[in-house]
C-alpha cells in the first residue's frame, strides 16, 4: 500500500492541473469559432467610442468619436482571415461620415487587425478611414480592441483612438 504526505498530494493535483492548462486553454484561445461565423460572406459588426485629436491654432483638442462598421467575411484563409467593409459610418465631433467600402485582415499570430476603408463626407467629400488595432479575446465569442486610426479627408486629418468590440 503507497501513503501519500500532504505535500506529495499537492504536487500531484498541481501537476495534474498544469497538464490540463496546457491542453485546455490553447485550444479555447485558438479555436475557430461554431456557426457560420468562418463562412465566406459572414457578416460581423465592429463598434468603437473613443476620441479624435487634432491640432486646431496649434492646439491640441481631443473631441469625442466614435464608429460602426459592418465586416463581411471574404476569404477562406485561416491563417490571415480577409474581410471587406460593406457600410458603416464615422462620427467625430458630430459630423457623420458614411463609410460605403474597404477592406482589412486579421494577423492572428500578432493578435493585429488592419483595415482600410473609403466613403463620404456630410457635404461629398471623399473621406479614407486607416485603422490598425490589437485585439484581446474577453471569453465565448466576444473580442475587444484598443484600435488607432486616421481619418483622412479633404480639410485635413483626424487621429483617432478607440476601443472596440465584435461578436464572431
């Protein structure tokens, strides 16, 4: 008949808990989504609030922002999954800007996603929405981002710093 210490019994639930670490929480971090989400043509809504800072008379002026955007999946690549933006809009300070089309991609490896995107203004005006962010996993199918960004448009550029969320 083995006897155990207390301490012998310890290390083995420890160990036992650290083989199970090892293999379970890989596989919930890297694990595809269920559903449709990996589908080709799955659309996804990516929103974010934060602020805009701009350089007005030579001082600095952070005014609020905020974004919605619609993503659709548009590649079967698991290892760099492409999207395209199929509408949305930019509101800084107030004034809305329609986002009509882009594109982007998640570096999975780097926990990066990228995007670029094109619309209009409130009065025509083309505007261009440059976005690069470092997304989290939150748990389930939630991930959130800390994103900066660059709306560029005809009467000058806004530096945009968000946070944002997406269900896959």
């Amino acid at each position: 008949m083995v006897t155990f210490t207390n301490k012998s019994k310890i290390l083995i639930v420890a160990l036992v808990v650290a083989a199970l670490l090892v293999v379970v929480v890989p596989a919930a971090v890297y694990a595809l989504p269920t559903g449709d989400s990996n589908l080709v043509g799955a659309s996804r809504t990516l929103v974010a609030k934060g602020v805009d800072r701009q350089v007005v008379d030579g001082q600095n002026v952070t005014v609020p922002a905020n974004f919605t955007l619609t993503l659709e999946r548009s590649g079967t690549n698991t290892t760099v999954p492409k999207f395209n933006v199929t509408g949305g809009s930019v509101v800084v300070n107030g004034v809305t800007y329609t986002i009509t089309s882009g594109n982007g991609g998640v570096i999975r490896s780097k926990h990066l996603i990228i995007l670029q995107a094109q619309g209009t203004g409130q009065d025509g005006q083309a505007v261009t929405l440059r976005l690069a962010g470092r997304y989290f996993w939150m748990g389930g199918h939630l991930f959130v981002a800390r994103i900066g960004a660059r709306l560029l448009t005809d009467n000058g550029n806004s530096t945009l710093l968000l946070r944002a969320a997406i269900h896959v």
